[in-house]
C-alpha cells in the first residue's frame, strides 16, 4: 500500500502525523457498535430446558441364564458342565437368539468347616449365557433350556429393538426441543418481550433407561412340564430426552 501526501497551505506536510492518528482513532471509534452490539446479544438472553419422553413397547427379552455342577473332582464337573453347557448353547443357536455371548466361567472348591478345621469336600463350575430373544418366545425357550441342561435363570428384562429406540430418540428429541421453545415464548410474552433469534443449542441426552430386571434368582431349576410353558408378558419403555436453547431477545 503507498501513501501520498499532497501539501498546501491548509495541511502542511509537519501535520500529516496528527492527520494520520486523527484516522486510525476515527476508525476505532468506527467499529465499537458492532462490539456493543455483540455484547448486547449475550446479555439480553433467556436459556431454557425442554424435556421430551417417548413411550415405546418392549419386544425383547434379555435372559441371563446357565449351567451350575458340583461335584468330587475338578475334572468331573468341569466336563459336566461344559456338556451340558454346549447342549444349551446348541438349543438357543437353533432358536436363533440374538446376541448370544458367553458372560461367566467360573470353577471354585466347596468348604466344610469342623472344629475350626476347613477342609475341601467338593468343587462347583458353572457357564453363563446372555441372549436376546422376542418376548413371546421367551417363556417357551426358557423351559426348553432346562430341559437341555440349564439350572440357573439369573434374570429376564425387557427391551425394545435397537431401531425401535433410534426412532424414539429422534421423536424425544423433537419434544424436548418444542417443549423449550414454548417455554420461552411464555416467559417472554409475559414480560412484553420479543424473541429474537438462538443464540445456541444444547442436547443433554437421548438415551432409554436400564431395563429393569424381571428377577433375578440364583435358586436351582428342575425339568419343566412337557405340557405347560412359563409365561413371560413385556412392558413398554420410555425415552427422554433433554435440550437447552439460549434465546435473544
């Protein structure tokens, strides 16, 4: 950039430094609405928090359930176990469970205790499976594992489908967002204020609640009636979700 300096009688050349200051003053003073304007917009806001729930039913059960022997040997009932447990593991692939996952191997001695004498008697191994199954063949399945070789039910909960859930998070989503802007609009109409623009958005979450455990017992199992099933009825499940606007006004 070049700078031209012309002189007269009026602006002599010794005064061009007061001239050229004069500017960049002039300029500073030029550009302080702006900032006070910005200023302005965050200090005249309101922030708001909706909040917005979907119900949706619950198709799925989510069954923990296993294999417990005990036995002389670790040997005995170790290869106990895993014979019943890989009957069990066979009937559920055949069912088509989904996300069937090994959870727990254990092997562990059983005590006796006399006068004051603690002794091994015996040893425990047990295998635990967790699957997904849809809710009204849970009840069937559930016998059919026993009959296999299942003697633990460690817990049943209830769950709706992974796409199920997506879609409720984007309507909980949507009601928690409406819910925020209505507030707004409340607060500010009562005061004699006008709304003006959002200045930012939050989203605080769009998630369902853990399922709650139908029960959860660690009392053995005997064979189930040929003739009669377990019944198993789902429930519904909500997701909420939470969204905080600030607005200008």
């Amino acid at each position: 950039m070049s700078i031209t300096v012309l002189s007269n009688s009026r602006f002599p050349v010794r005064n061009f430094g007061k001239i050229l200051s004069l500017s960049i003053f002039l300029g500073a003073i030029f550009i302080l609405p702006a900032s006070a304007q910005e200023k302005e917009k965050l200090w005249r806001t309101l922030t708001v928090s909706g909040r917005g729930v979907e119900t949706i039913s619950t198709t799925l059960s989510q069954v923990s359930l296993g294999v417990e022997v005990q036995g002389k040997t670790p040997q005995d009932v170790q290869k106990e176990t895993a014979r019943k447990s890989s009957a069990v593991v066979d009937l559920l692939k055949k069912r088509n469970v989904q996300k069937l996952t090994t959870t727990g191997i254990r092997l562990n001695p059983l005590y006796s205790y006399s006068n004051n004498t603690q002794r091994i008697t015996g040893y425990a191994a047990s295998n635990t499976v967790n699957f997904r199954i849809p809710t009204d063949q849970a009840g069937l399945l559930l016998d059919e594992a026993v009959k296999a070789g299942a003697t633990q039910i460690n817990g049943v909960s209830f769950i709706a489908s992974d796409e199920a859930i997506a879609n409720a998070q984007k309507q909980a989503l949507k009601k928690a967002t409406q819910d925020a802007k209505e507030q707004a609009e409340a607060v500010l109409s009562s005061l004699g204020l006008q709304q003006k623009e959002i200045v930012s958005i939050q989203v605080n979450g769009a998630s369902p609640p853990p399922p709650a455990m139908l029960y959860r017992s660690e009392a053995k199992l005997t064979n189930a009636n040929a003739d009669a099933f377990t019944p198993i009825l789902g429930g519904e499940q909500e997701v909420q979700a939470s969204v905080t606007l600030q607005i200008s006004y």
